[in-house]
C-alpha cells in the first residue's frame, strides 16, 4: 500500500499505483501519525541529515554511508535483526 499527502505533487497518484500494482490512500491534512512508516524513515534520516539541509549538497557517499548505517541498526519490526541480513536471508530464499 501506498499513503499519500495531499498535494498537487500526488496529482498523477492513480498512474503510480496502477505501475505498482498497490493500493493507495491518503492521509487527512496535518495528520503526519497517519504516514508512521514515512514519519519513522523521516526521523531516522534527520539523525544524519538535519531538516533544513540543503539536500543538493549531500554526496551519494554520504547517502550510501547512512544508508548502510540504517540498514545495519536492528528493527524491533524484523525480530531485532538487522534489515541488510533479512534482505540476504529473502534473496536466498527466493
């Protein structure tokens, strides 16, 4: 499933889920609860890149650092294992 806010940015949201197959809501306005997963990525992200940051002038080393380091940090949502050895187990299992 896919949450959206509500702006123009989502106007072409039905050519979107219909690409990925997936189910589309949208979130009321100024209810960011209603986005978790997104508001939970969010977060994380700040710890490395402060709100306000001019995102222009973030490297893609820099963004595949943090990317590791988030992908490291166990997940209460996959048992406290880490998402970059769940991902392996998938792949092997597949």
């Amino acid at each position: 499933t896919i949450t959206f806010d509500n702006g123009r940015k989502f106007t072409r949201h039905k050519e979107v889920a219909d690409a990925l197959e997936a189910e589309t809501y949208f979130a009321h306005p100024y209810a960011s609860w209603q986005r978790g997963l997104k508001e939970n990525t969010n977060g994380l992200l700040r710890q490395f890149i402060p709100k306000g940051t001019d995102l222009t002038a973030v490297t893609d080393d820099e963004l595949r650092k943090y990317q590791g380091a988030l992908n490291s940090r166990p997940r209460k949502c996959l048992g406290f294992r880490q998402p970059s050895v769940v991902i392996v187990e998938l792949k092997q299992a597949a």
